[in-house]
C-alpha cells in the first residue's frame, strides 16, 4: 500500500515520518532529517523536547535528560551541549525504534531466545 500511494504520487499515508519518506525515496539515512514529532516514545519524546529551546532545565528535567543521556552512552547536559544532545537523543530514539528484533538479539543473543519462547509457532 505504502509503495502504490509513492508510485502514484500521493495521497501521502497520515504518520509517515518525512526521515522515512526520504530514506524510502532513495536518501541517506545520514542526512535524513529526524524531527522530535518522529520519536514514538511520549516520555522519551518529553524528555527530549525539554532540550529544545534557550530555557534552563528544571533541576526535575536536569535529572530525566542526565538518566536518558547515560542510558543511552551519551554525556549529561551541560550548558554548552544541550543543542548537540538534543540531536544526539532524538536520533538515538529513532535508531532504537527502528531497530528490528533480528538486531536486537545481535546486541543482546539472549533475547533471541526468549522472543522465539514467545513466539510459538512462528519460529521452528
């Protein structure tokens, strides 16, 4: 359905991420543009949007975005990096979401196990 409405010029499917249209449509997913609109996660995506803007974090918000940071691998916020962060976490966010089981269980081989339990009759 998705590659008839590309073929066809429209209509545009309500929810497709402008990143995956470009990446569907023969761009880079390098120089895809990610927008905090395209991350699935409400709390993550709250978390994120609390970097965008010249306000100073809440000693509240300070901590989420410091726990998403190290989560994740990334520095804490500073008053210097909050813009880089801001683009760092929202593609990581999109990167995790996008991740298909197959690379999970790459990441993590005893998930593959589990996921197979759960999925009876799907695998052999």
């Amino acid at each position: 359905m998705l590659g008839h409405s590309f073929l066809h010029g429209g209509p545009w499917l309500a929810g497709v991420s402008r990143a995956i249209v470009h990446v569907l449509l023969g761009g880079s997913p390098e120089t895809a543009t990610v927008q905090l609109e395209d991350c699935p996660d409400y709390d993550i995506r709250k978390i994120i949007q609390s970097l965008d803007g010249e306000a100073e974090l809440s000693e509240e918000e300070h901590q989420d975005v410091l726990d998403l940071s190290l989560s994740w691998d990334l520095p804490g916020p500073t008053k210097e990096n909050p813009k880089w962060l801001f683009e760092r976490l929202l593609f990581h966010a999109e990167s995790e979401a996008a991740e298909t089981d197959e690379e999970r269980s790459q990441r993590n081989p005893g998930l593959a196990f589990v996921n197979r339990k759960e999925r009876k009759g799907v695998f052999p």
